[in-house]
C-alpha cells in the first residue's frame, strides 16, 4: 500500500471511531441500512455471476486485500479477479452482517460469508467462511465499497 493510500485508510478508520463515540455527524437509520445493503447486494450479484452489478458495488478507485494475494486497486484490477472467479465457479455464497457503523458519508461493515464456490471447470468445490471487514464511503449514486478486507476463517 502506498503512503497516500495508508494515509487515507487510518483516517478513514479515525473519522469512523469519532463517528462511533458521538462525536462525527449525524447519520439517518436509513443510511445506515443502505449502506448495510451494499454487502447484501454484492453476494447477490457474486451468485448470479453478474461482473457489472459486483462492480457497480465498487467504488472507481476502489481496494481489494484477499488474504491470498497483493491488494488490488481500481476497477480495471479489480474486474479479472471477478472474471476468473466467474469463469471457474458458480458461487452459492451466504451474508451475515455483523456490525455497522455509519459516520456521515463513510460506514464500516464487518460480517461473514459462508457457502461454497462450485467449479464450472470439473474440479472440486471449495468451502467459504471468511470474515469481512467493508468501508464504504456516500456518493451521488448511493453507497459505494472503497476497501475490501477478507480472511478465512
């Protein structure tokens, strides 16, 4: 990760933390349900193999960290991932969220997936349970993911 983009991820996180102890702006319950849709919304259109919704999820400069490779930045990184995932696999995935915290225009997400990924390429099936961690920040056109954090569980 480059500074700036280190930079921008722990004030992100402190904006959050204020958020959280009263001291950020005031959010409305529905923005806290959009923004928790957006986890909802991702599954949804990894199952259905769907490349543009999943990306419409994204914001334009958005980062992936999988826990089994180098971040990834943008939606010209991220869409091969998403391509190959799609090309090997038929993904029956599960969301359970966990915890939101909504601080003005920027939201935490933490969660679970569970479900599998069946091959489309005649190998085996593989297991998902990982843990998640989502920021999102508000734009124009609703709740947009800009750091995707995931391990395995």
């Amino acid at each position: 990760m480059t500074g700036s983009a280190a930079t921008r991820a722990i004030a992100f996180v402190a904006a959050i933390g204020a958020g959280a102890a009263g001291e950020g702006a005031q959010t409305s319950s529905a923005d806290r349900v959009a923004a928790a849709a957006v986890g909802s919304q991702i599954i949804a259109a990894d199952n259905a193999r769907n490349l543009a919704l999943v990306l419409a999820c994204y914001d334009d400069d958005a980062t992936l960290w999988p826990p089994d490779a180098a971040p990834v930045t943008g939606h010209a990184a991220i869409r091969p991932r998403y391509e190959e995932l799609f090309r090997a696999s038929n993904p029956q995935l599960a969301n359970r969220t966990t915890r939101v915290i909504v601080s003005g225009d920027l939201a935490t997400i933490e969660g679970e997936i569970t479900g599998r990924f069946v091959s489309r390429l005649g190998g085996g099936d593989r297991q998902v349970h990982d843990r998640y961690l989502m920021l999102l920040a508000k734009r124009a056109g609703g709740w947009r993911i800009t750091h995707l954090v995931w391990r395995r569980v």
